[in-house]
C-alpha cells in the first residue's frame, strides 16, 4: 500500500497534533494511507485498568481517531470530521508491548463515511486481535481554528 501524499500526511499529522488525549495517552500515529491509518499506544501503568490490561477506553479512543483520521484522508482539503457513531467489541484481554489501532475506510460517501476498526496487541513479534468494530463518520466544514 502506498502512503498518502504529502499534503493529506500533513494535514493529517497536524489535527492528530491538536488531540488532546490523543497527547495525555501518549498516543503515535504511525501509518497513513489513502482510506488507512495505523495509531500505536505504548503500554504505560496511565493506560491500564485494575487487572493490569490495556483499559478498554483507551482501546476504544484509538480504535476511534485510526478510524476518523482513515476517513480524512479521503476528504476535501478544507474539510474537517467528526464522528457520528461506532462500535466496537472487545474480544480478548489488551496486553502486550503496545496496542496498535488500524481504521480502515469501507465505504466513502459525500457525507458520511463507514470505516472498519481493529485493534491488537503486540508483544514481540506477536500481533493479537484484541477488538473490532465499526463507524460512521461525518465530513463538515473544517473550522478556522482546527
């Protein structure tokens, strides 16, 4: 697959940089393709539950902005997203070294946008799928200031 052009990379990057917890969760995004982008969170105690797993709310933030940032790579330069709704499912418990959140775009619309999420945990060079879901998004005009 090859990478996003320049200017899409640059925008991308830019809004991920204005995320405010995307930051506070210590968040990276890793990837960016046309329609596909890879977010990596490290394992760190801040992002961990009672039992020592990765919290499912961070699991569940990852998942979202791989998923909204895949969508806006296939928006109009002076657009922004926001998104309407989503799902996911845990499927097994989050450890590992990292989590690695990977939104995929199934269907791009005018409007709104349906993407894939997966998320897994990496441990070495073992990669397991921890969750899956799916979500809708909406293309608006980008605000001056975002």
């Amino acid at each position: 697959m090859e990478e996003a052009e320049p200017d899409v990379q640059a925008r991308v990057r830019a809004s991920f940089e204005r995320q405010g917890l995307m930051e506070h969760l210590g968040a990276q995004l890793t990837r960016i393709y046309p329609g596909c982008v890879h977010i990596e969170l490290p394992r760190r105690p801040e992002v961990t539950q009672q039992h020592g797993y990765f919290h499912a709310g961070a699991t569940s933030a990852i998942a979202d902005s791989a998923g909204g940032y895949a969508a806006f790579t296939l928006f109009a330069p002076d657009s922004s997203v926001l998104t309407v709704e989503y799902k996911i499912n845990l499927l097994a418990p989050a450890e590992g070294d990292y989590l690695e959140a990977v939104g995929t775009v199934l269907k791009a619309g005018r409007t709104l946008t349906v993407c894939q999420l997966e998320v897994f945990a990496v441990e070495g060079d073992r990669r397991t799928s921890i969750a899956t879901g799916q979500q809708t998004l909406i293309q608006i005009a980008a605000r001056p200031e975002h």
